[in-house]
C-alpha cells in the first residue's frame, strides 16, 4: 500500500484517506488495487478523504470513475466524496463529475447517509 493512502473500516462503511498527487503512478496503482480489493465485497461503502489531495490527474480521476461504476452499479454499493479542498473541488466541477459522485463535507456524514 501507498504511504498516500490509508485504509480503515468504520462500521460498515471503509474509509480510504488520500494525500499528496496523485498522477498516475505507484500512488494511483495502489488506489487501483485497493479498490479492486473492495470490489470484492457485497455492497461496498466507501468514504474517500481527499482533504490532503494537492492534485488529481486524469489517470487518478479515471481511477475514481471506474472504482464509482463498478462498486455502485455491479456491487450495489455507495462511493462518497469527502472534505474535499476548493482546487480539487474544481476538477470536479469544471468535468462535471459532481454529477456522478456523491459529495460530503465530512467523514462521518458519509457515514451517516450510507448507514
């Protein structure tokens, strides 16, 4: 695993903090795997903390795409978005992915709508 990302389950809902870029290398394959790992879970809820995120290249926000198409529509499961900083805000924005993802200010809102 990444030191830029940490995992741990609260409840029935894993929590995956991010920090640092993320621009499509070892970081971004380590994102990767661990939400292949989830994928193997029956309905999978996921809180991601992008609080410390400085930067998302297309190759991560590819990543974070797959990972919502797969553990919601295959799973049945919940990716949420969370703390997100005001320049990462905007990647989301400016490609209208915050029409796709779920958004919360805080970890345990996301913990709270998933429960």
């Amino acid at each position: 695993m990444s030191e830029q990302i940490s995992v741990e389950q609260q409840g029935s809902v894993t929590v995956i903090r991010l920090s640092g870029q993320f621009i499509g290398g070892d970081e971004t394959d380590a994102l990767r795997e661990e939400f292949k790992r989830l994928a193997l879970v029956e309905k999978p809820l996921v809180a991601v903390d992008l609080h410390e995120v400085s930067y998302l290249n297309s190759t991560a926000l590819g990543v974070l795409i797959s990972a919502h198409a797969s553990l919601s529509k295959q799973k049945h499961g919940r990716v949420g978005l969370c703390k997100i900083s005001k320049n990462i805000e905007n990647i989301f924005v400016i490609t209208k992915l915050t029409l796709v993802f779920e958004m919360f200010p805080t970890i345990e809102e996301a913990i709270t709508q998933f429960s």
